[in-house]
C-alpha cells in the first residue's frame, strides 16, 4: 500500500513514471457519426509491472489525478460536435450506453483490480497470502477470455441482500465482460453497449458478470441484446459460464455457483442491475450505508481538501488529511 501519493505538480508538463494515453472510443457503428472520439483519461504507471506495489493511476484531460471508481461518469453522454449538440438517438440503442474502465485484457492471466480502498482507488494486483494472483488456463482457453473490467460510479454492497439472488454483494464495482474482437488495455476507458447478466455466486456473495461489446467494435450494430450473442457468437456464452465455474477449480477451491441455474439474464434485467448498484454507489458516497474501508476520495473531495490546506499535496493512505 502507497504510504503517501502526491496529487499536485508544480507543472503538469513533468510526469512521474509512464504515460499513456487512453481512448474514449466514439462510435456506436461505423459511420453513424453520432460519437466522436476524444482522449478523456491518461494513465501513469508506479513502481514495476507485474510486483506488488505497482499502481496505475488515472488523469483527466486537465491532467489532474481522479479515481477511476468516482470520477468517471457511468453513462455516456451525447458529445457535442463544433459545439452543437448532436441529435438524440430515437430507440435506447444510444440511451443506454456506459463508461468501462478495463482492468484485465483478453488473453492475460495476471489477476489486476480498482483498489478500492485505496485513495484515488488506482488499478492494482490482485494479492493473497503477499503472493501475486494469476488465473489458471482453463482449457482451450488462455487467461481471461474477455476484456474484463468494471462500471465506474457502481458498487455491489455487501450488506445488502440482492432480492432476485438472495445473496449480499461482493464490496466492488459491478464487473464487465466485453466481448468485442479487440484486445484492449489495461486501463482504457471505453465505451460499451450492455447486452445482459449472470449472476455468479461466489462464497456465498452475488457477483454479477455484465456482458458488453464496444460500441467501436466492427460488429457493434449486430449486438442489442443477449440472444444476439448467441446468434453471433455462438458457444462464448457457453464457454464463459464454464470459466467462471471452473476458474477457481484449479486453485483447489469447489466449482462456482450460479443463480437462475446459470441462466444470461436479458438487457433489460441487466439495466436493471447497474441502476441498483449506481444506487449503491450514491448512497456511499452520501455515508447513508456502512461502507467499511472503501476510500470514497475523489477529485471533488480532494478539490476541498486543497482550498483548505496551503500545501496540500498530499493525501494519506487511508484517506485522511
């Protein structure tokens, strides 16, 4: 765990550690003009890749540091184009669009998370027992078989009982699987069109599993709900229930349960899901539930924090000044 982060620079111009740049995809399909592409987040990698203490934090366009968990919108909004804002989609095709912060690309074994308890909650290693955590190939498969990452401004609360899984839920954002042809990076920002859900039950917690293309895949159009993976892609939901059931096997851990017997709940029950967990999340940050060790500072809190201290540099590693 960082001891101390810095949040203010002299100059934004002199960055520590590497810098790359993020894309915020912008097109729903090719050719309907209605997104445009614009770099929005920036990442800045600490310490070494692939050891404990590494940490990649994020930036937005002015390049002040934000949290990835707060800071990033969940939904996506219509970008204005020459400063005119473009015309509004009439189906909920373009309604219902969300912001995904990649946590682990396709084909990757190295176990990486938002640390949410963490200031600035950056994308961190996955650690048990001081060990690195990677996932074992779970034959014909290497590593992850999605892009894997998570919904920002979302939480699963592990105090309160899901109604349709009768299970709490497991203390972060809610996860992403997306399924487009293209290997993404860690720590892009995307966006992605939510086609459905499964509801996997992990040690007794309900951990939902999104399924989601990028609207800038090629075959974004084809994709509206969940029955059009299985047209489109026939066998991935097959696989991916498998996975997730057998994932943990070789680690010497029992097979994973499911909810609705492993059924992949439709878009609309998935809508359904993230609006709950946005509750959650609100209501974390309003301090209306027990929200344990999560460290809820972000770029409006740290904004606070700097108007009343003249150095203001830097925020403890457990969240206090």
């Amino acid at each position: 765990m960082l001891a101390l982060l810095p949040l203010l620079r002299t100059s934004w111009s002199r960055r520590a550690g590497s810098l790359v740049a993020i894309r915020l995809p912008g097109g729903v399909s090719a050719g309907d003009g209605l997104w445009r592409a614009m770099s929005r987040y920036r990442t800045e990698g600490r310490g070494q890749p692939h050891s404990p203490g590494y940490r990649l934090f994020f930036k937005n366009e002015a390049g002040h540091y934000i949290s990835p968990f707060h800071d990033i919108p969940l939904k996506v909004d219509p970008i204005e184009e020459n400063g005119i804002p473009t015309k509004r989609a009439r189906n909920d095709e373009y309604e219902n669009l969300f912001n995904m912060v990649v946590e682990i690309p396709r084909w990757t074994n190295a176990k990486m998370e938002i640390a949410t308890k963490e200031p600035l909650n950056p994308i961190k290693p996955d650690i048990k027992d001081g060990k690195l955590r990677y996932v074992a190939n779970i034959f014909p498969h290497k590593g992850y078989i999605w892009n894997y990452g998570a919904l920002p401004q979302t939480w699963e609360d592990p105090r309160r009982k899901d109604k349709s899984t009768d299970c709490c839920g497991d203390d972060d954002p809610i996860d992403v699987c997306e399924i487009g042809s293209k290997v993404l990076s860690r720590g892009e920002v995307i966006r992605v069109k939510i086609l459905g859900v499964l509801a996997l039950i992990d040690q007794g917690e309900t951990d939902w599993k999104l399924i989601a293309i990028s609207v800038n895949d090629p075959e974004a159009s084809k994709f509206h709900d969940i029955d059009d993976v299985k047209k489109y892609k026939p066998g991935y939901l097959e696989a991916t229930l498998n996975w997730f059931k057998l994932y943990k096997v070789p680690d010497g851990k029992p097979e994973n349960q499911f909810a609705f017997n492993g059924e992949f709940k439709s878009k609309a029950f998935a809508l359904e899901v993230i609006k709950s967990t946005h509750e959650c999340w609100k209501a974390l940050l309003m301090k209306k539930c027990d929200g344990g060790a999560i460290n809820w500072y972000h770029l409006h809190q740290m904004k606070k924090v700097m108007k009343k201290s003249k150095c203001g540099t830097f925020l403890a590693s457990d969240g206090n000044i």
